[in-house]
C-alpha cells in the first residue's frame, strides 16, 4: 500500500500554507486568520440563497409546521446547538436531530451516520411529513444517514435545504435550496475541515436570528421572548424591559410582575398603558409579534 497522500487530499492542500510549519507563532496565526476572514467573504456570497432559507423556514414555522435540522457528527452536534440557542426554553416546532443521538458515545454515533435506514427511521419516528422542512448540514454530502433523512423528506414532498461543501453532490440534487460556500483549500489538510465548519456555523446563526426575527422573537435588536427560568433570565428580563420603554428598574419589575412575567407583554403594556389582558389579547392576534401589537395599539389610540 502507498504512504502517499491520495488525491482528494492533495488536491485540498492550500498553495500558500505549504511552509506554515516553518512560521514563526504569530506569523502563522496571521495566516490562519486571513484565511478565517475569506470564509465570511464566501458565505457572503450565498446571501441570495440564506435569505431563502429563513424565508422559507420562517414561512414553515408560521403556518404550523416544523423545521428539521439534520447532521451526523461535528454537523449533527452543530445542528443540536443552534436549535438550543434559538429556543433555551424548548420549541416543538425546531428540532435538531444527530445520527446516534447526542449521548450516545462516539463509535455508535459513527455506526449511526453510516446507516442510510436509520436516517429514513428517525425522521419516520418524527412523523416527518410535506407540511414540514428539512435542512441538512453535510460538508462532503455524502453520509448515508444524512441521505436516508433527506430521501424520506424528498418522497414526501418537503422542502428541503442542503448545507453542504460540495455544489455538485448529488445530494444537492434533491434539495430545493443548496448552501455551499466556496471557502477553498483548508490551511492544513486532513484537519477537519474547520473553514467549512465556520461556513456552516455562520450560516445556522445566521438562520437562528432570521428566524427569531421573522417569528416575532425580536423587537428592535433585543430579543423578547425569555423565560424567567433562574435568575440570570430574570435579570435578563429586566433589563431588556428597561431598554425597550425606558423606564427605570423598579417600572420594569412592576411590568413583568403584572404581565406574568412575560417580556413582549411587559414593554407592551409599558408603552401603551395597557393592562395585561388587553395586551395578550393583542399579541395572541398579531401573532405574537410586539412590534405589529405596538402598532395597532397606536392606530386604536389615534382612533379613540
């Protein structure tokens, strides 16, 4: 057997790293960021396509039905954090699922990824249907459990988005919505492909905060929709009341005590005099957005 690189990790070695063993510390770190730096150059280039995809999972979530993230390893665990940081308090309608599942240990997660079947069996026990959305996170396209996810999803007529270092897959093939970054040849060859998986983190925050926007999580720049579940989140609370309204310490812990503890409710009532029932009623009409409930407040106001 040869103890040369094969080819598909010679064509992979970056032109201009090749003496980055022989750089001093800092000099090498310089590469390295320059070339972290052109990830966010290539990501912006698929802005057309990202802005599709939180269109359509936004417009997936609005009308009831549920976006799937999908990902066997440093793709699956990336696809469980975003759907953790999107929604700390649980949201039925994000899931994250990972081949093998989160606490499995490493060699079953990696037998997982390998079984086209079990894909096609975990979105079954989902009951993944066409009313839902499928985005898969795959830098080579090419793990069969990640086919069998999306094989199930494209036979039921889902939407599907790919997430992917490799545009000409064939798995691109099935989706409706292809994501992949030309973020080029990795600063080392064979170590993990850390410049794809930036690409991919950027993406998924930047679908995180699409979504929290487009589904009423946000008003202005601040999110809106935390839970007081310790004390952290409670002083959170407060001070989001107090940056929204203006008000002072004590009016926002009057506000969020009066409005159950609900932030959007709280700076509702805040600034528009409101009681409490009267605005959840006009929250639970607008969907929960706070910023068309501010305006409607404002219209009936101007009408009275």
């Amino acid at each position: 057997m040869s103890n040369k690189p094969n080819g598909s990790v010679m064509e992979r070695r970056h032109t201009e790293t090749a003496d980055i063993d022989r750089l001093a510390t800092q000099d090498m770190l310089a590469l390295i960021n320059r070339e972290d730096q052109a990830v966010v150059n290539a990501t912006g280039a698929c802005l057309p396509e990202i802005a599709r995809l939180v269109d359509n999972a936004s417009a997936t979530l609005n009308r009831g039905g549920r976006v799937v993230i999908v990902g066997a390893g440093a793709s699956g665990r990336a696809a469980l954090q975003m759907v953790a940081d999107f929604a700390p308090d649980a949201h039925p309608q994000l899931i994250g699922l990972m081949a093998g599942g989160a606490e499995a240990k490493r060699q079953d997660q990696e037998k997982a990824a390998a079984n086209y079947a079990l894909g096609v069996a975990d979105l079954q026990a989902i009951r993944f249907g066409h009313q839902d959305m499928l985005v898969a996170l795959s830098v080579s396209g090419k793990t069969p459990w990640m086919w069998g996810a999306l094989r199930h999803a494209w036979s039921v007529g889902a939407c599907i988005a790919l997430l992917s270092h490799a545009r000409e897959s064939e798995a691109a093939q099935m989706a409706d919505i292809v994501i992949a970054p030309e973020t080029g040849a990795e600063v080392i060859a064979g170590f993990n492909e850390p410049k794809a998986r930036l690409a991919q983190q950027q993406i998924l925050t930047m679908l995180a905060s699409g979504l929290a926007i487009r589904t009423g999580r946000v008003y202005s720049n601040l999110r809106v929709d935390l839970k007081p579940d310790n004390m952290h989140w409670i002083e959170r609370q407060i001070a989001l009341v107090m940056a929204a309204t203006q008000c002072n310490r004590e009016q926002a812990k009057s506000a969020l005590a009066a409005s159950d503890n609900d932030c959007r409710t709280a700076i509702l009532m805040q600034l528009t005099g409101l009681n409490n029932a009267k605005a959840q009623d006009l929250l639970a009409e607008n969907h929960q957005s706070l910023r068309i409930a501010l305006q409607e407040a404002k219209l009936h106001l101007v009408e009275a």
